[in-house]
C-alpha cells in the first residue's frame, strides 16, 4: 500500500543550497526530498559555461573539508556532487523532476512534478534568488546582430576580431569584458545604465572575493553604517589608485544592499581601451544596427547580455509569491532572513547577498536551524527585521537555536569564528 504520509520536507533545486538542506535533514533524522528539474544535481552550475567561475574565494565558497579543487565551472559543479557522496545523498534526490505547480493546502505542500505529487509539510524552496537569465526587452526588427545572455555564450572564441556590444553594469558584465579583452574582440563598446561598486584590483576573483575583512568588521562590532562607511573608504581610494573616478557610483556602498564584488584584472588593465556609453541602454536592435535609448547608433557583430539574473517563482499557486521578480522582492517577503511571509512552512535559502551574505556556509547554518524549526526545539519567529549578512544571519537564526550551539552567548561563539579561522581556510561545518 502505498504511503501518504507527507514527508516532513520537500527541497525543490538541487543546486548546493538544496543539497545542503536535504544533508541537515537527514541528520536531524526528517524524511526529506529533493526535486531537481535537471538530469542531475548541481543547479546553475550544471547548465553555466565552462568559462564562468566564482566571483568569491574557494575558502568562502567551500564549508568544513570537502575539497574545492578551483573557481572554474566544472570544478565548482564537482564540487556540488561531492556532497552527494559525502553524504550519502543519492536516494533522497529525484532528478527530471520539475516542480510545475506548488500549493498549499491549508494542512501540508502539494508538489506535482511528472512522476505524481509530492505532499510534505515544510518546504525549502532552493531554487535561488537568480534562476532566471533577464534580458532587456527591446525592440528588434530584421536582426543580424548575434546576441548572447552570459549564462549561454559557449564559445569564447566567438568573440575573437568581432566588434562587441557588452549591455550591464554589474558582476555579469564585468565578467564579459574581461572576456572580451581575453578573447581578442576589434572593439568593445560597454552600455550601461549605472555601475554596482566593486574592488578594483588585480588578484584574480578566487583571491580577491573573500568576505573575510567584512566578517572581521562584523565581529569588531561594527554597525552596518560603520561597516559601509570603512569599506566605502577604502574602495574609493582604490578607485583613485586605479583612475576609475568615471565610473565610482555616486551613491554612497550600503552593505545591506551592494555585493562586495571583485574587479576584473584584465578589464582594469584595458580600461581605456572600452568605449564608454553610461547612463543609456539598448533600445531597438533593426537589421546589424544596434540603438541606445540616448540616440547612438553602433553596429556590432556580437551584443551580449551582462544584465544577470531575475527571480523565477513562477511554478508557486499563490499569485503573491508567484509575481516576485528579484531578490529585493523577495527579501521583503521573508522574515527572519528567509521564512516566507506569504505561506505557511515555506522557506527561501537565497534571499541573502551573493557575496556577502549567502555563502556555503551560511546554508548551512540556516538549514541547520530550519531543521531544528521543524522538530520544534527552535523557533523561528515571524517579527520583521532589517536586511542580514554573513555572521548577522548566523547569530539571528543561534539565538532562535540554542540547541544548536554550545554554551555561552551567540555572537560570542561566531565572533572568535570569523577572528580564529585563517582567510584561505572554510568555516567549520556548523
């Protein structure tokens, strides 16, 4: 006879953060499950191109000893499938699983997927806040022009002796510079609206993107506006150093908001050979002519796409959850960093900042405590808090654990943590 019993916890993605989930569930002894609508685990790192990498240190994105060979697409992914391993993940995870409708009840999750439905009474929706490549809707008529999102640019050497339209001003974009310039692009035209901040600097990103002066700012007993404020500093005079005043933002970096993004070398190092056009976007694109909302005209071989990445949440019933678009929307949707307001049980691993705020590590300290929710020995209220990062979030959900941790004060216990474990080593598995 078949069992309708809901399991305790369904984990729709089995990217890390879901993989994560599904270990601590286990461990908590919860009857769990991962749906991935993939062939495989890994999440985006399955499907990114060989060339994309990390954009954080291997010490920040690796947790307790699993080995992380380097920051290139398949070592990440390998990575990714060594938990399963590990952990012995392999027959709570069902894979050509997509989930394409969830709903609550009113008692428990109803998940269908192709091979039936799937019922449990907690569910972690682990599908990421940037699970959606965005590109910009324009008006095209007749195009030649050959376009690419970052997330789907197989082959570099495409771009070698083209002319290369790169549209963004974040991460993504930064990384198609760099690509270009690598790659031997004829010309390199950047457009873009405004700039996120960034470090300038000439360490490669698996060197260059360790949250670990930001954690020790945290355990100072910084404030955010403090941690802004030296930070922000600092990145300044480095811009300076690096002669990059045109492209400093104008606002002032607000750690609760801005990822602490690395630069790209090669980009630095050429940065007068790109053609600049701020403050604009694509507005059409008519046979080989590409046209920006300020007028300019450009024909490019090759536009690609360095406007990241939005929220998918399409596969939810609720309308409310359903319409979120970003991690900002998202955010405001959760309380204590990632419980979902709009639902009974339901929980978001992805709401911190990449970067900064959401790192291996950190799901597992969330899924830890989630765990523990579920068994009942934590509780996770429902107040409304601002925006957490990095040792902010460990401590919020520690004092909603105790069981978790040991004794003596939670901040006490993450604050030697982040002062203790040297910079090119993982935190400890929680």
């Amino acid at each position: 006879m078949r069992d309708e019993t809901p399991l305790d916890l369904a984990i729709i993605g089995g990217g890390l953060a879901g993989l994560i989930h599904l270990h601590y569930a286990r461990r908590a002894g919860l009857r769990a499950l991962v749906l991935e609508r993939e062939s495989g685990v890994g999440g985006l790192w399955r499907r990114l191109p060989a060339w994309q990498d990390l954009q954080v240190s291997l010490a920040d994105f690796a947790v307790g000893d699993l080995a992380l060979a380097g920051p290139l697409q398949a070592q990440v992914l390998a990575y990714v499938e060594s938990w399963v391993e590990r952990f012995a993940l392999a027959d709570g995870i069902r894979v050509d699983s997509p989930v394409r409708r969830a709903r609550h009840t009113g008692s428990c999750w109803e998940l269908d997927t192709p091979a039936g439905t799937v019922r449990a009474r907690h569910l972690v929706a682990a599908t990421g806040a940037h699970n959606k490549a965005m590109i910009p809707a324009v008006a095209r008529r007749d195009s030649t022009v050959r376009e690419f999102h970052s997330s789907a640019l197989r082959d570099p050497a495409t771009l070698k002796d083209r002319h290369v339209v790169v549209v963004g001003g974040g991460a993504s974009a930064f990384d198609l510079l760099d690509l270009s310039l690598a790659q031997g692009a004829r010309r390199i035209a950047w457009v873009y609206r405004d700039v996120r901040w960034f470090s300038p600097t000439r360490k490669p990103k698996a060197i260059a993107g360790t949250t670990r002066p930001f954690a020790r700012l945290q355990a100072e007993g910084l404030s955010a506006a403090e941690q802004s404020a030296a930070i922000g500093a600092g990145l300044a005079d480095r811009y300076a150093k690096f002669g990059l005043q045109a492209i400093e933002p104008a606002r002032p970096l607000d750690v609760r908001r801005d990822q602490l993004i690395p630069g790209r070398a090669r980009m630095l190092a050429d940065f007068a050979a790109l053609e600049r056009y701020p403050g604009t976007t694509v507005e059409s694109i008519t046979g080989g002519e590409v046209t920006l909302a300020d007028g300019t005209r450009l024909t490019p071989d090759i536009v690609l796409w360095g406007t990241g990445y939005e929220t998918d949440l399409s596969y939810f019933e609720d309308a409310r959850i359903a319409s979120i678009r970003n991690v900002g929307e998202l955010g405001a949707r959760c309380v204590c960093q990632f419980r979902s307001l709009d639902a009974p049980d339901l929980y978001f691993p992805g709401v911190g900042l990449d970067g900064n705020g959401i790192l291996s590590w950190s799901y597992a300290v969330v899924a830890r405590s989630i765990m523990s929710h579920i068994r009942g020995t934590a509780r996770l209220d429902m107040e409304p808090h601002p925006r957490l990062n990095h040792l902010e979030i460990a401590c919020h959900v520690g004092e909603r654990d105790p069981g978790s941790h040991g004794e003596g004060p939670v901040w006490d216990f993450y604050r030697d943590l982040a002062l203790r474990v040297p910079d090119d080593e993982p935190y400890p598995m929680p």
